[in-house]
C-alpha cells in the first residue's frame, strides 16, 4: 500500500513525447529469458509521465505483442486455448511487488490474487472463489503466500491513526498482532514490524489450510501444499518463512481440521482415495 505520491521532477515534465516514445520502443524490445521456462519477459516500463496519456500503456502493450510473436510465433494461441498453472499466489496488492515478475516468470504460469496486506479472510468471497476455482479446477499444486517487509498495510495496522475504510480490512492483523503480542514485543523496536508481516503471512497459511476446499482436496490424496514467503523491497529477495503445511498432518490445531464430505460417504479417512465430490463448501 504505496501511501504518498511520487512528486514529479522538473526534469520529467520536459521530455519531449518523442523523446518518451524512445525510451517506449527501448524497453519493449529489451527482452529477457527464464532459463526454467523460456518464457519471454519484457522489462516493465516506469516512469511518472505514463500517467499523463494513458495512449502510452496501449502503445507500449502493442509493442510487447509485437516483440513476443516475433520471437516465439505460437505464444498466443497456445495461451489462448487454456491456463495450467500449478501455482496460486496470495499477495499483496503493493505494485513494488508483481507476482510473476519477483519470481520470473509468465502468462500462464501463476493463478493470482492480490489485496492489500495479502490477507486469507474466511468470509471473503472474492479471495476464497480465487482459492476453490485453483485448487478444484486448476488443479494446483502449490498455494504461496507472499508477504513483504515494509508493507503499508501492516504499519497501518500496527498504528492507531485512522486511514478510513481499510482499517476494516486491516483489523484482522491486529488481531493476528494481538494473538502474538508477546513474541512481537519481545523483539527489538525496530524489527517488530518485519515479525508482524511475518507473522501476517503465517497467520494466512493457516487460515487457507482451514478451509474444507484444501481439506478435501488433501482427503483425496492429492499434492497440495502451502508455503509462506515474505518479500524484501530493498534487495529483491523472497524469503521462505518455512512455514509450509502439506497436509493433514501439519494442521496441528483439531479445532480447524474439517471433515470432508468423502469422510462421511466412506466412513473414514479417505486418503488415497480419488473421488470426485460434487459440492464444497468453503
Ligand atoms: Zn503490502
């Protein structure tokens, strides 16, 4: 959550459109490849004067087309016909960090939502929709959440200043602040916030490990696992809180185990077992 704007140099304002249109073409013909997945990734243009013509975004976006089709022709009708990521992303909506850029990769390659603070909420329809059309549909085998050090919104909700309407959306890390008061305290000033946007993170692994939608897909027997990650703006870095929950086993507290449909059909633990079940609930 970027809180204050950029204030725009005297130097920005001079360039000319040409000179602008330059340093358009440059960037979209500046590509760059995944060793992994050979993917082709354009180096994302920045600059404050974007704002003032948004023409420049559908000229850039042209370009971007452009540059991929010339160097792999069958991109997007391959891409047209269907999405197969293995990948769920849950991060925050913060533009310093773009799911698929941080880890460099492409279309196609990661289901993501974002908001503010990468927040798991059970009654949020929006996050918990993104969460049962990956894991039933997609079929996805990892679920990431990846939060950041420095997130507006966890400094948001570490204060007791009013920022209006988001603070309905942040109450629930002063919750998760409240539940781990003592370890957060414990720490020094200065990092008590990096260990609540940890501790954020954790707090959202679970809460998507409760859900009856990864609970069902693990009595299945099927790979699902979820992993906490947390992004540093300074250098780039994603680092892994080892926080993950594979399964069943790895959900230590019962009171958020549920048992699924298929418990009940087949009248135990159906681990193995590959039945497609009609209706989940979240
Ligand atoms: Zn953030």
């Amino acid at each position: 959550m970027e809180q204050t704007l950029t204030p725009k140099s005297e130097k920005r304002l001079t360039r000319t459109r040409s000179e602008v249109r330059e340093m358009i073409d440059d960037n979209v013909t500046s590509v760059s490849k995944s060793s992994d997945s050979e993917l082709i990734l354009p180096v994302p243009i920045t600059f404050s004067e974007i704002e003032e013509n948004l023409q420049r975004l559908l000229d850039s976006n042209k370009a971007w087309a452009k540059s991929i089709t010339e160097t792999k022709p069958e991109f997007f009708t391959t891409m047209a016909q269907a999405q197969h990521p293995k990948i769920v992303w849950f991060g925050c909506s913060d533009s310093r960090v773009p799911a698929e850029t941080v880890v460099q990769l492409g279309p196609g390659e990661i289901f993501v939502h974002r908001n503010i603070a990468n927040q798991f909420n059970h009654a949020d329809l929006n996050s918990l929709s993104v969460l049962q059309y990956a894991v039933d549909h997609l079929k996805v085998e990892h679920i990431i959440v990846c939060g950041h050090y420095g997130c507006g919104g966890v400094l948001a909700a570490m204060s007791n200043n009013q920022h209006g309407l988001v603070d309905n959306w942040l109450r629930n890390i002063k919750d998760v602040y409240w539940i781990n008061k003592s370890t957060i305290e414990s720490s020094e000033p200065e990092k008590r916030a990096d260990k609540l946007v940890e501790l954020n993170v954790k707090q959202q692994v679970y809460n998507i490990a409760a859900t009856s939608i990864v609970q069902s897909a693990w009595a299945d027997g099927r790979k699902l696992e979820i992993h906490g990650w947390s992004y540093r703006l300074d250098n780039g870095i994603l680092n892994d809180l080892e926080v993950d929950i594979k399964g069943e086993q790895d959900l230590s507290d019962h009171i958020y185990k549920v048992y699924c449909r298929n418990h009940h059909i087949h009248g135990s633990h159906a681990h193995g077992h590959n039945h497609e079940h009609g209706h989940r609930h979240a």
